[in-house]
C-alpha cells in the first residue's frame, strides 16, 4: 500500500483529528511514480542501437491487455522464448481506468520481456490522469524510432477522449517526420491505438490523415493499430496501405511482423 505523510496544518485543514491523520492512501489517479520512467524514451534507444545495420527487422504487436495480466505476463513468457524477436510494440489500452496502478502493474510485467518494447496510448488509458501518468512512465504520446533502416511513427490517435481539444493526431507532428532525421530511414512504419473511421478517432480528418499525410512518409510500409480487440487486416483506403489490427491480449494472440529488404511479412501467434 502507498502511504503519504501529512503535515499538521493538512490534518487541521481536512478537520481529520491528528492521531488518525498520520497516513492515508493514495487516490488512484495520483501520478507519483514509483519504478521505472521514461520507458519509451529508453527503450528507444536500446531497439536503435541493437537494430543498427540491419537489413532484417522483426518485432511482435500487441496491444489492449488492460486487466488481462496473467494473460500478459503468459505473453511475455512465449515472447522471451522465441530468440528471432527484436523488440516489441505494444498499441495501447495498458489500463481499464487510466489509473496509475494499472499503469505501474502492466509496466513491471512488460519490463519481464528480454527484448526493448514501447507503448502507444490508448483511449482508455487517457481518463482521470492518464495522460500524465502515461507520460511520466512511458514518455510523449507521439514518439519515434528507427530500427535498421525503417522509422516507426507512433501516434496518440484518440481524439474523443481529448474532447478535441487537442491536435489529436497531430498532423503537424506527422507532416514533420517526412524529414526529421532524414536520410537515416527509408521506409516506415505507423502505429496508433485507433485507426481512422474508428469511434475515438477525429474523422473530420480520416481522409487527410492518411491521403495527405501519412503518404508523405517515405516508403510507408503497413499501419498497426488496437482498439477493435479482434485481428484484422483492413486496407481502408484502397490505396495497398493496410492496417493491422492486433487483438487484445485476452485471445491470447499476438503478430509478428518481419521486414525484409524488399518487402514486409507476418504472421499470428496464439500462446
């Protein structure tokens, strides 16, 4: 249980009498962190430096394993045992309620896997004080990396939860990765939590989104996104962009994706 001590004229504020003021618990959306911050940013780092100078890339997806742990951590295990898997993407919905205990548990069993993963946001992971507790565990809810050659843009696509009050996505921040840091990459990759036309997702600009922005990308490969907790491959534009819907961890099934020089494959694991 976490504990917090008060001081005096709290107690005497609150009208709490001193004796049973000393400890009281944590609200559940509080965002002081205990364990690792800052994931994302680190783990970032790691997949570009083992993944440097290589032309073959292999990673797993996954995504909306919110209370699902034992299945989570069985997930982590068939991970841990395949040795081909680079690093790992999880698509978001780390938690039901956005709570920072949520974020905490799914964290240390995701911190279990003997390869770097990242995590996207999810909707439900925006409630209360997600947000902020997403950022202070994970990092930014848009980020980037480059693995080999091929640059993995991972974007908060959950515009409902934000009242669209907020560049959700942020084409602007998109429009951006066509060249920072280019000549680094020659392909990409995009990953969000809700795919355009989905309910969260700010369909006023679904068709921009990807007609005239994410066709700027160089190279863009396939989308993976969560959200719809069953696997699909929807090509939704008719333009050969497919998106990849993972499942959610209850089905006890994940995708492993492999790029190759000259083209991209994958297939479905159930554990």
């Amino acid at each position: 249980m976490r504990v917090k001590t008060l001081t005096i004229a709290a107690c005497v504020a609150t009208g709490l009498a001193l004796a049973g003021c000393r400890y009281i618990n944590y609200h559940p959306y509080d965002v002081d962190v205990d364990g690792e911050k800052m994931v994302n940013v680190t783990n970032a780092r790691l997949i570009e430096s083992q993944c440097a100078g290589k032309d073959t890339i292999i990673f797993a997806a996954t995504g909306d394993t919110q209370g699902w742990y034992d299945e989570t951590k069985d997930f982590v295990k068939d991970v841990n045992r395949r040795d081909s898997i680079m690093f790992v993407v999880h698509d978001g919905d780390l938690t039901d309620y956005g709570t920072l205990k949520e974020f905490e548990w799914q964290r240390n069993i995701l911190s279990g896997l003997k390869v770097p993963y990242v995590c996207d946001i999810g909707n439900h992971d925006c409630l209360g004080t997600g947000k902020e507790a997403f950022m202070k565990i994970f990092g930014p809810p848009n980020f980037t990396f480059i693995a080999g050659r091929v640059k993995f843009i991972n974007l908060n696509t959950n515009a409902l939860e934000y009242d669209y009050g907020e560049a959700v996505p942020d084409l602007d921040y998109i429009e951006q990765q066509d060249t920072a840091r280019a000549g680094e990459f020659d392909r990409c990759v995009v990953t969000m939590h809700a795919r355009p036309y989905s309910d969260v997702f700010n369909n006023n600009v679904a068709k921009a989104f990807e007609i005239h922005y994410l066709h700027r990308l160089p190279g863009l490969l396939f989308c993976i996104n969560g959200h719809g907790h069953s696997l699909e491959q929807v090509d939704i534009y008719g333009d050969g962009i497919v998106y990849y819907q993972t499942p959610n961890i209850e089905k006890r099934q994940y995708c492993i994706f492999k790029i190759t020089p000259d083209s991209y494959s994958y297939e479905v694991v159930s554990f």
